[in-house]
C-alpha cells in the first residue's frame, strides 16, 4: 500500500506544469499537498527513531547508575545512632 502511495506521489510530482493551462491550478495544488504529506511523514519517522534510541540506552543508564551507588561509601544515619 505504501509503494502504491509512493508511486502516485511521485507521478504527481513529475507532472509537467505549464502556467498558461487551466489546469495549473490543482496540479500545483496536489504537488503542494503530496510535499507536505511526505515531509510531515518523514518527520514522524525521525521522531519516533530518536525516541526508541532514548529508550534502549535507559538500561544501561540505570545499571551505570547501579554500579556507580554500589561503589559509593554507605552513609550512617546519625539518628539511628
């Protein structure tokens, strides 16, 4: 579906235009519209890869974190004292 999509897309964007045809108007009109289209697409996708990159490093941060507080000297609570 998505190559089908594409496919159109593309032969929406290599209509040739001739500003003198009537129908200038709505082809300049779809090519702005399958622009928009792909470039709010491709956004999305970077969006959603930065954040599945942010989450798959959280295990190794909290495990860093983990290591690090295992290494740190215990600290006496002076009431229980």
């Amino acid at each position: 579906m998505t190559n089908k999509a594409l496919e159109h897309a593309e032969g929406i964007l290599d209509m040739p235009m001739d500003e003198t045809q009537e129908s200038f108007g709505p082809k300049i009109r779809a090519k702005t519209s399958v622009i928009t289209t792909v470039l709010s697409t491709q956004a999305k996708v970077d969006e959603t890869r930065l954040r599945r990159q942010s989450l798959d490093r959280l295990p190794a941060l909290l495990a860093l974190v983990n290591e690090t507080a295992k290494r740190l000297p215990t600290v006496l609570d002076h009431e229980a004292l």
